[in-house]
C-alpha cells in the first residue's frame, strides 16, 4: 500500500504569513512616506497662498483652497488680490500643470511674477501677456491656465482676460445669473506673443462674481458643464439672500465634493454693490 505525502502545510503557511508581515511593514512605510509629502506639498501650497485678499467698499472679497481628495493630486492651484498702483485692485486665480511640491513651488513664481506685471500693465490682458513672457523666460516644462480681474473703485467696471482657464459664474441680486462669456487665450508658458482679449462688465446692479478651477466643477460624478451649471444656480441663490463672500465661497467649495474631483480646487468669491449714483450737480 503507497503511503501519500502530506502537503507541508504549516511551513507554507508561515512563510506566507512571514511574507505578508514583510509586505505590510513595507506597505505601511510606503504610506507614511506619501503622506508626509502631501503633507509637505499642502503646506507649502498653503503658506504660499495670500493670508488676507484686498477690498474697498462696495466690494468685499473671500477665496477658499482645498486639496484633492486622493493621492498627490495637489499644489497648483492658486489665488491672489492685490492693490494696483492707480487704486485698482487686481484678482487672480490659476492652476499650474502637475500635482506635486514642484507644482506648488511653480505657482509661488507665477503669484509673485504676476504682481510684478501687473503694476505697470494697462489691462488684464497685457498683465497675462506679459506673464506669458515672463514665464517662457525660465524655460519651465510646465503652464499654467489663468484669469485675471480688474476691478476699478471709480468706473465701478470688472476688466476680465483668460488664459485658457475655467470660465467664471456671476449672479445679480435681482435674481439675473449665468456663465461669464469671457474670450480667452492659450494657457501661460506655451506660445510666445500670445494675445489674451479682454472682456468689461459694468456693476450696474449688486451681485456676486466668482472665480473658481476646474477641480470644483469638474471630476468623475460629473462633467464641467453640469459642475458650472450648479456652481451658477448656488450662486445667483446666495447673491439673491445677500450671503456673505465667505459663506458662500464655503458652499460653492462644497460641489467640488459632490463631483468627487482628484484635483485640489480653488474658489474666489468677489460681492459687490451696484455703482455709486453719480454726485447731484445741482449742489
């Protein structure tokens, strides 16, 4: 009668469990070593984002930043404001090609770079044009995609010009709302010469504008129209109740979780009043 050979089972099996304790420990390792660059990747980002964004009265500003949701989709989106030297105040917001700390620290560039344009430029086209420029000078693999904003204290008048960035969402406090038709140009850092037009809005009546970055409006529960769609109907709801720049760059953050976006995610809520009625002549 043959005898069968008994599978070693047990020596198998602590093998198995010797490797599997192995792979976790490496696992575990790995894990902590990508969390620590997140979190390196968000503070740099964070620190180098504006602590306080500009306003004057009638205007009042607010902007919000989160980082993806997963992974180490993060660092190139940013927001900024700032005083001009005439009394205007210039907005900003963008996203840089790549989701790492190289990202992060090519943003810090352009932020910087893009105020140092923008003092002596007419408009915000030629604030985008020259940072073009500026940026094609360092000979960077990366681009950006980009809107700039005017805002004028005087003519109470928004000048708007895009490098092929998201488009903006607007909303009256009379109930008027939509997507801002603003012509744009190729994103920062492709071409050489670039030409970006530049769009005037007139603040007749009180309202909300808000800029924003694809990854609010754009992810795998949904496409981008249908993230701006939604953005827009938040929006013209929170310019009708009078919500404050803060709420309501909170609650528009908000979709970018609904949309389940990989992307970090930038939003620039900008209320305003309607313009001043001209002085009386009469005295």
């Amino acid at each position: 009668m043959t005898r069968r050979r008994r599978p070693a089972q047990s020596a198998s099996a602590d093998d198995l469990l010797s490797t599997l304790g192995q792979l976790t420990a490496r696992a575990r390792e790995g894990a902590e070593l990508q969390q620590a660059r997140v979190e390196l990747a968000v503070a740099l980002q964070r620190e180098m984002l504006p602590a306080a964004l500009p306003t004057v009265p009638g205007l009042r500003a607010a902007a919000r930043y989160s980082p993806a949701q997963h992974g180490l989709a993060i660092g190139g989106d940013w927001y900024d404001g700032f005083p001009l030297p005439d009394g205007a105040l210039g907005f900003s917001i963008g996203d840089v090609q790549g989701h790492d700390a190289e990202a992060a620290a090519f943003m810090g560039q352009i932020r910087i770079g893009m105020r140092a344009v923008a003092s002596p430029a007419a408009d915000p086209g030629e604030v985008l044009g020259r940072a073009n420029d500026l940026l094609l000078s360092v000979d960077s693999v990366l681009f950006a995609t980009c809107t700039f904003l005017r805002f004028d204290p005087v003519s109470w008048e928004l000048q708007i010009a895009r490098a092929g960035h998201v488009a903006a969402v607007w909303a009256t406090a009379d109930g008027q709302y939509g997507v801002a038709e603003v012509c744009g140009g190729l994103p920062l850092g492709i071409l050489p010469g670039q030409v970006y037009p530049v769009t005037r809005r007139s603040l007749t009546t009180a309202g909300v504008f808000v800029l924003l970055t694809d990854g609010v409006v754009e992810g795998p529960s949904f496409p981008i129209e249908e993230g701006l769609a939604r953005v827009a109907r938040l929006v013209r709801a929170g310019a009708v109740a009078g919500t404050g720049p803060g709420e309501l760059a909170t609650e528009v953050m908000r979709v970018a979780e609904l949309t389940g976006h990989s992307d970090d995610a930038a939003v620039l809520v900008l209320c305003h009043e309607a313009a001043p009625a001209p002085p009386d002549g009469n005295g």
